[in-house]
C-alpha cells in the first residue's frame, strides 16, 4: 500500500530496495532538501552499507552530535516568520486527520509534538481529553551465555531432510502474513457444521439480476449478512479468551485468490447496502486487492468470512477460522441432485453445501445450527435478498 511521506524533497538515496523489507521505523531511503545535499546524502547511505539498522544508528548519532542551543533560534525564528507570514501550514499524520474528525477537534488548533511539529495522534487526544494510558515495556530477559564446551557438546539435528536438487524460495511479505495467521488459528477451539441449500430459487434470481452486474458472491454475502442479524453470536468474536465482542457492524470479509497469495476484501455493513450497491462495492474492493491498492480498514475488519470454492466444481471443505472472527462460511458448487420429500418422491433439485466453522468458546452447536437454517431459508426463499 503507499505511504504517504511528511517532508518535502529529493530522493537522493533508496536504502531498502523494492520487494525488500526492513523493521518498522527503519529508514527506507533519504531525502535531500536541496540538490547540493544529494551527494551527502549518498554518501551516508553508501558508509551504512545499505543497512537500515545501521544508518538509523547514524542518522541518530548526527542528531545527538547537533547542539540543541544552536537549532533554538533558528525555531523560534521560523516560528515567528510562520505567524508574520501568514496562517501556518498544518503537517499531521493521516490518522490523526481521521480522529481529529472523529472526536470534532479542530486541528488548526492542535499544537504538534512530533517531528519538525507534526500533529500526531496523541496530540489529537490530548486536545480532545481523552485519557492515554501508556503501557511500560516489560524488562528485557538477557539470556546466558553459552560456552564453547556447551555449544559443542550440542548438535542440533536438522528438522527436515533435505531433497536432492530441491530450490528453497522464501515467503512474500504476504505469504508470510498468511503463514503468522494460520498459526495463530490453531490457538482457536473450532468447530464445524454442515448444511445441505437447495439453490433452484436463488439460480433463478441470479439469471435476472446478473446482467444489472450483481455477482453470486454478492448475493452470497447479502444472505449471510441478513442471517447475521438474526444471530448476532454468529457475528461476535473473542479475542481475549475472558470475554465476548458483540460487534455492531456486520462487515463480510470475502476470500479473494491473488497473484502469490490470498486477501480478504471487506464489506463494510453488508446488511445495511441494497445488493446491487453491495455489488458495485464489491468489484470496487476486488479491483484494489489485484492491483495491491487495498488499505488497511478494507481488509482487516471483517467480522465474519465467507470462503466460496464453488466456481471451481468443490462439493465441499473446511475452511480455517481466521483469528478475531467467530465464524466462517464454506460454500461448494451447486449441482443437480436427488432430493426426496417428505412424501418419499424424489426429484432432482440444485443444491449446494456449506459448511461453517466457528469458535466455540462464544459460538455453541444449536447457535451454529440455527444460523445455517437462516441462511438456508434466506437463499431458498430469495426475494428478500433485492428488498
């Protein structure tokens, strides 16, 4: 996603390279501010080896080594030739922007503590009393030392064998993320229900919306987001293992394969947007997930996940509850199949199966059961799905 800079100038020099990655606060290149700076800032960057750690601890040292007298009245100076000018130019971060909005403070009244007097989001609480409760960083554990004699004594056998000719190829950031998640998930107590949806109506609703652009996966999302005001439990989280999260937006995050990875786009209050909105909305957020333009609210707010293999001919699968939800939802492929009445006559009838998987320590087996009935009665009986 890009990232908007603060300050004004010239790129002079680029210290992580693209597709690289480098800790969180580590400068990722310099900048000059005139074109007389360019070659020391090449410079410096060229004396850390291209190493952000490296260059953060220069960049720290050179501020260290100004003298904090001399940099006073050129501040004070600026300060007052900003008030003689004219109105000063307000600098702050974009989420400090967002809740200055949020908590109605008017930011051309917020004094900025951060760098070269940028309004941080802490500044934007403070101005609106809000209480910051800051956490002290647990102590760190120095681990001892290993001898010589301990270190040989030690062979560690390797975990896997290795295979002949094999290519070792490491993880995209986002293959990473996805691998961190699917760890966590196995924190999570889950469990599965399965459910057999008669799809003859909802087919027939889909042949005529489909040229207004309403996509199956929107329809999809429509009725399980109808079925989610019924039982908000089903929409519910626990992300502290001590307590309920009852959340008041039912926002359907969808699972999206992309090149190298997968994402899950979000539809914010997909209860709340008449399907064909919600389909403009849809394609709006699946455009930005190929094009690696989602932001981060698009695809990390989702209360619940609908995960749909249908397309591919899948009858059924179970998907992984993604971390801080409380249920997600695996749809397979509609096919023609009997199907016998309460009379014992068969007929053949298009039906799908889903399959839920939810956890358990919020979301119990009657509360699941009864949320796939919903769903299934809402998709067998779709008219309600265009209301």
């Amino acid at each position: 996603m890009d990232v908007e800079t603060f300050y004004d100038g010239i790129l002079a020099a680029i210290v992580v390279p693209e597709g690289e990655s480098a800790p969180v606060g580590a400068p990722i290149g310099l900048l000059a501010e005139t074109e007389a700076d360019v070659e020391e800032a090449r410079a410096k960057a060229a004396k850390s080896g291209g190493s952000p750690a490296a260059l953060a601890a220069e960049v720290a040292a050179t501020v260290a080594d100004t003298p904090a007298t001399a940099e006073a009245p050129v501040a004070a100076s600026s300060a007052s030739a900003d008030v003689a000018d004219g109105p000063r130019r307000i600098v702050s971060t974009p989420y400090a922007k967002k809740l200055a909005k949020q908590q109605k403070v008017d930011i051309n009244k917020v004094v900025g503590t951060g760098p070269f007097g940028r309004i941080t989001a802490a500044d934007v609480e403070a101005a609106a009393g809000i209480e910051i409760t800051v956490k002290s960083a647990p102590a760190p554990v120095s681990a001892a030392p290993v001898t010589d004699a301990v270190a040989g004594s030690v062979k560690l056998a390797p975990a896997f064998v290795e295979i002949l000719g094999a290519s070792i190829v490491p993880f995209t950031t986002m293959q990473a993320a996805v691998s961190k998640n699917m760890i966590d998930c196995l924190s999570v107590p889950t469990f599965s229900v399965g459910y057999p949806v008669m799809t003859d109506a909802l087919d027939a609703l889909y042949a005529k919306v489909k040229s207004k652009g309403v996509t199956m996966t929107a329809l999809l999302a429509k009725a399980a987001a109808m079925a989610l005001v019924q039982h908000p439990v089903v929409n519910a989280s626990c992300k502290d293992g001590k307590s309920f999260t009852y959340n008041s937006s039912i926002n359907i995050a969808v699972a999206v394969a992309i090149n190298g990875g997968l994402i899950t786009p979000v539809l914010q209050d997909a209860d709340k947007l008449d399907l064909y909105l919600l389909s403009e909305k849809w394609k709006e957020l699946v455009e930005k997930a190929r094009s690696k333009q989602l932001q981060p609210h698009e695809y990390n707010s989702g209360t619940f996940t609908l995960s749909n293999l249908g397309m591919f001919g899948v009858d059924r699968f179970d998907a992984i509850l993604p971390p801080g939800q409380g249920a997600i939802m695996a749809v397979g492929a509609s096919k023609p199949t009997p199907v016998a009445d309460k009379d014992g006559y068969f007929s053949v009838k298009s039906q799908m199966l889903v399959n839920v998987t939810a956890d358990h320590r919020i979301v119990y087996r009657a509360d699941l059961a009864a949320f796939v009935k919903t769903f299934a009665k809402i998709v067998q009986e779709p008219d309600s799905l265009t209301l």
